[in-house]
C-alpha cells in the first residue's frame, strides 16, 4: 500500500511524477490504456483547476475542497498505478 502524502503540495507532486512517467511509456500502450489515460488526463485537469483554487481559498470551504481534492487525488493515484502495471 502507498502512504498517504502528508499535505496537498506533495500530492501534487506525486501525482504529476507518477503522469510524467507514464506519459513517456503511452506511445508503447494499447489502445485500452490510451483511453484510460485520456480519462485520466481529463480528471488531472479538473484536479490541477480545484488545487489552484483551494490555495486561494480560505476557511472552511477550502477545507471541504481540499477533501474533495483528495478523493479525487486518490482516484488519479489508483488510475495510474493500473496503468503502470498495464505497462
């Protein structure tokens, strides 16, 4: 199991590595994984929006946002680590 990142700043991170590397191994992918990854990029999208908003945000609603993000960070974490085993 992946440890939990301790903060929003270092779930970016993890995210935006894990997507970095396999942008590198798409063109060797199927087209199955393509499609995943295009579903996945769309969400990474809508996740990099809402954590740009959220650092902007203050109080409570930055706090429901960013447990929001998470959700959503956890479901592009899993969405990748598919695809890595695809590869």
């Amino acid at each position: 199991m992946t440890r939990r990142p301790e903060n929003l700043n270092e779930l970016i991170d993890e995210l935006r590595q894990a997507r970095d590397e396999l942008r590198v191994q798409m063109h060797l992918a199927a087209a199955e994984v393509r499609d995943e990854w295009e579903v996945l990029e769309k969400k990474w999208g809508q996740f990099r929006s809402r954590a740009e908003r959220v650092g902007e945000a203050t109080g409570e609603a930055a706090e429901e946002v960013g447990e929001a993000l998470e959700l959503v960070g956890e479901e592009l974490r899993k969405g990748y680590q598919h695809i890595r085993k695809v590869l």
